[in-house]
C-alpha cells in the first residue's frame, strides 16, 4: 500500500465516489496489491472526485494540495498517489491513527 519514492512516498488507493461523507473506509485487498479504501463525498464527474480525494489526503497527511499528485488510475478507481516530502513511517503512523479514529 505504501512505498518510499525519492520525493517521499506512494500510496495505493481504491477510491468509492458518489458516497455520504469523505472518509478511510478500510482496505481493499490484502498483501502486496492491499488499497487503502477511501470513501468520497463528490460524485466522480470533471474530476469532482479526484480533486476532493486530493484535498482529504492533503489535509490527513498535513501537506499543501501541491505536494499530493495522483501519479496513475485518474480515471480509474484504483489510484497510486504521491505524496511530497513524507516518510514512510510517518504514514505509516497517520493511517494507524486515522483507522483507529475511524472505529471509535
């Protein structure tokens, strides 16, 4: 789901537009081809959906919306997003504590 990149790190996301509230819905798959599962409020049209994916994970990851690109899958529900100038264990540290968030 994660991997370090040069410029920081890859995330594997499996986006669900079109849903009540933007929000970490869980993982989709397991293993080495696992997504992170992310429920968005904006339908998926004139990319509504990816701008408000971007937007959520900027603010999740404390970064400027210029350092969060989708890099393959814009159309697509399955996205691979670089995220600028973040470690791998810090995101590793900011899912936990969102999917702990989440079930509480």
């Amino acid at each position: 789901m994660l991997r370090a990149t040069p410029h920081g790190v890859t995330l594997a996301v499996r986006s669900q537009p079109g849903a009540k509230k933007t929000a970490i819905s869980g993982i989709y798959g397991e293993g080495p081809t696992a997504q992170l599962k992310v429920a968005v409020h904006a339908p998926p049209v004139e990319g509504r959906a990816n701008a408000a994916l971007i937007e959520f994970l900027a603010a999740m990851f404390g970064l400027p919306k210029s350092a969060v690109e989708i890099v393959s899958g814009e159309l697509s529900r399955s996205k691979v997003i670089l995220l600028r100038g973040v470690t791998q264990e810090r995101a590793r540290a900011l899912l936990e504590i969102q999917k702990v968030g989440n079930k509480q």
